[in-house]
C-alpha cells in the first residue's frame, strides 16, 4: 500500500508539471502568433520561448496547426465563460446584454493576443487550419453565440428590440464589439479597450427599451 502512495504522489506531481508546461507552451504560442502570424511563427522558437525542448512541444501537440487552434479555442472559451458568468445574478435579459459589452472589452483587453491574431492573421490561413478551427474553435463561437440570441430573444419577449430579428441583434452586437477591438488593437499606442464600452452601451441601449417607455 505505501508503495502505491507513493507512485500516486509522483504521477500526481508529473501531472501538474505537464499542466503547467503546456500553460507555457500554449502562452508563448499566444505572444508568437500575434506577433508574427500563423506562417511568420515557427515551433522551434515557441519552444524556445516556453523554455522546453522542442520535443516536448510535440509531445503535447501534434503541431503548428494544433497549437494554433488551441490557443484559439481556449481564449474564446476563457472569454465565454467568463462574460456568462458575470451576468448570471442579472435578471432583466436587456441588461445583461448590457454588461456583456462591458465584459466583452474588458476581457479582450486582457486577452490582446487573442484580438491581434484575430486582426491580423484571420485571411490567408491555409485551408487545413481553417477546417481545424472548424472542428473544435468554431463550436467554442457557436455555442457563445448561441447563448447571446436567447438573451436578445428574452429580451424581445420583454418588449424591446421593437421590429428587430433577436438573432441579428446578438450577430451585430458581437460583430461590432470584435470589429472596434480588433481597430484599437491595431492603432498605435497602448488605448484601454474598456474606454470603447460606454460609446457602444450607447449605440445598442435606444434597441432595447420596451416601445413605449
């Protein structure tokens, strides 16, 4: 029995070093990305930023296309479940859609690698990366997505968006909140792009009254 306390601990310890290899890996993935695109970046020195051999990258991913992906897929779902959560003690839907702009600015000010591949390395991919993203990214948009159209169709059940398709709303909310980032992001300078969610909430707010209010 101590025998197996011991091994226990050890693959314990072993695994929570993989963890945080692959948190460095995956991060240094990130900065190289946005830096220099998906065909500017080379695995060779991503390992060499996260400090591991280039073996250990591959014992962890299969590839550039994967790492892509991954880094992807785990910043927007970071993104989605964090701008969920922060409405959920939110009972008016018109609201919360509010606040999804708020949380929406705030965490792609945090997450500005994320923003910076998506502004710059989002045309010219090569095929096979786009039908990986397909696969596991683009269930990740999808399901956030999905979740914003009940909100704005709660919040037309509640009388606002008078005249408005919910899904066009949640598409043209979502589109604009990226659309301004990816700007700032972009222009010289280190802008907040928490300053960019008053002028929007302003923008989407007259939508959602009730008419007649």
């Amino acid at each position: 029995m101590p025998r197996t306390n011991r091994r226990s601990v050890k693959e314990e310890r072993r695994e929570r070093e993989t963890a945080l290899r692959r948190d460095d890996i995956l991060a240094a993935a990130s900065q190289a990305f946005a830096d220099k695109g998906f065909q500017g970046t080379q695995v060779a020195e991503i390992a060499n930023a996260a400090e591991v051999s280039l073996n250990s990258v591959y014992g962890l991913f299969k590839g550039k296309e994967e790492l892509y992906e991954t880094v992807i897929s785990s910043a927007a779902k970071t993104v989605g479940d964090r701008v969920q959560n922060a409405v959920l003690d939110i009972s008016d839907p018109a609201e919360q859609l509010l606040h999804v702009i708020d949380e929406l600015f705030a965490c792609f000010d945090e997450h500005r690698d994320l923003m910076r591949i998506y502004a710059n390395t989002t045309h010219g991919l090569p095929w096979r990366v786009r039908q990986s993203m397909g696969e596991k990214s683009l269930q990740v948009f999808q399901d956030f997505t999905r979740w914003l159209i009940d909100r704005a169709q709660q919040t037309k059940k509640a009388g606002g968006l008078d005249g408005i398709d919910a899904e066009t709303f949640a598409l043209s909310l979502i589109g604009t909140v990226t659309t301004i980032a990816a700007r700032w992001i972009e222009e010289p300078g280190e802008k907040s792009l928490i300053d960019a969610a008053p002028q929007v909430r302003e923008l989407f707010t007259p939508l959602l009254i009730p008419s007649g209010s």
